[in-house]
C-alpha cells in the first residue's frame, strides 16, 4: 500500500490519461492479460502486476511513496502505464478505492475481467484453500459471493468515472479467442492493433528430432515428474470442492438482481451461466 496522502506529483512526468488499470474480477483471467498486454510496445507494465496502491487490506501490495513510482515510464515509448490490482473490486473488503484514484487526479482506463460466478467463486475458494490450508469458511460465504456481484462493483467506480473509461471482458471468450480479445482492448485503447504476443504468431513449430541424449533426459524429466506429482498426492491440501445444487442455488438468489443489470448495462450475456434477462 501506498503512502496516506492521496496527492499526485510530478515525478516520473505519466500524462493523467495514460493509465490503465485492469481491476479485477479476480480468478478471472486478470494475470493472463497482464503479461499478454505488457509486451505491446506501447505499454509500459508497473514494477509489481498487483501493487494495490489504492487498497487499504491487500497484504501483497508494494509500498511506494507514490503512484508514479511503479513504473519506468518513457513518454517517447509508451502510452500507457498498466497495472491489474485485483483488490479494487473488493468491496466491502475494499471500501473507498474508486474515490482515492479519482481524488489523485488521474482519469485512468479501466479494463474488467468476469467469468461465470460460480466458477469463480469455485476457483477462489480453492485457492484460499491451497494457500491457507488452515483456514475454513463456507465456500458460499459473502467473502467470496461479493467478488461475483460485477454490477455493483463497477458502479461503485462509475460514480467517479464515465462509461466510456470501462471495458468489459468474457473470460470464456478469452480462454477460446484470446487473440479477438486484445484486438478489443488495442481498439479500446487505441493502440496498434497489429501487434501480438510470438505465441499467436506461430502456426507450425519446427519440430526437432530428439538424439539417444534427448531421450534419456526426456526419461529422466519424466521420472522427476512423477515423483512431484506423487509427493504433492501425499502432501497436498485437499481437492477441490464443487458448489452442490443447493449452494449454487443461494448463489443464484442472491446475484440474480446483480446479474440482470449487469448484462443490461454492460451487455455480457449472464443467460449462460444461468441467470434469465
């Protein structure tokens, strides 16, 4: 976390509209877009992908004395500074985010990532479960069913900032069209639309013949393999857990109003995960 004082200052010189910040939801994609997106040239990705500067209760966060200090930024390169803080769309865990950024002084775009709420309350859950073995709490706990109301968690920074600063994600269109994707948020930020991570370039690897030496280090990677894999099915926390019919239907009671106003406003289809429009 930053320091208390929520005042912009000059130093490195980043223009008040070239920040973007991709807020979430978490679970959601968020780290994949970051490193797809910080290798276009004319993005310059801040030292940390989640510093959490606006955030009061992200333990991860990077202390710096001020929002600029997160980035080496070169006005001649780039014409953004990015940064994916998933804790922003916490709230209530997170409960003034939205007007600290907006009392900086900066008009940032905003970049917002969300999947099928169940699945990322699931995908939540288990990660706090791996990380924080000890901790127990139910999985259809307010802790993680916030995190899935996207309606009120954008209209929380759309009282601070125009519609037009907001772009919303598919995470499943992500997963299956990563590169029409960017080409949405190149275009949303108008930047080079040309430019695409080598991954999306190559179509017919090269494929190299493996000598009596190869194989033998192909055999010995294999072995080293399933001893990790035998070792973390000794020693891992437990599998994951699947929400039953009757938690998944709290869930659905409780975010159906969120969902239908979602998709009214936003236009993400929410029929598909289950919700009528």
């Amino acid at each position: 976390m930053a320091a208390s004082q929520y005042t912009q200052v000059a130093v490195p010189p980043i223009p008040d509209d070239a920040y973007v910040m991709i807020i979430g939801a978490m679970k959601c994609g968020t780290t994949s877009l970051f490193e797809y997106l910080k290798a276009h040239p004319g993005i310059c990705p801040a030292i940390d992908k989640e510093p959490e500067y606006f955030s009061d209760n992200q333990a991860h966060g990077v202390a710096v004395p001020y929002y600029q200090h997160l980035w080496h930024f070169d006005a001649g390169r780039h014409r953004y500074a990015m940064e994916a803080s998933t804790g922003y769309t916490k709230f209530p865990e997170e409960q003034d985010v939205p007007r600290k950024i907006h009392a900086y002084g900066i008009q940032p775009r905003f970049i917002y990532m969300v999947r099928d709420p169940f699945q990322r309350i699931e995908s939540e859950y288990d990660f706090i479960q791996r990380l924080y073995p000890q901790e127990r709490f139910d999985i259809e706990s307010d802790l993680l069913l916030q995190k899935s109301n996207y309606y009120r968690q954008l209209e929380r920074f759309r009282a601070f900032f125009p519609r037009e600063h907001f772009l919303v994600l598919d995470f499943a269109e992500f997963t299956t069209d990563p590169r029409a994707v960017l080409m949405r948020v190149y275009d949303f930020l108008g930047l080079d639309q040309h430019y695409f991570p080598k991954r999306f370039k190559v179509r017919n690897p090269t494929q190299r013949k493996t000598g009596p030496l190869g194989r033998l280090k192909k055999r010995w990677s294999a072995f080293r393999k399933g001893a990790r894999q035998a070792k973390q099915r000794d020693f891992s926390p437990k599998a994951r857990v699947s929400l039953t019919a009757a938690q998944k239907a709290e869930i659905h009671s409780a975010l159906a109003h969120d969902m239908q106003r979602f998709q009214q406003e936003y236009g993400i289809d929410v029929t598909k995960w289950g919700f009528t429009d």
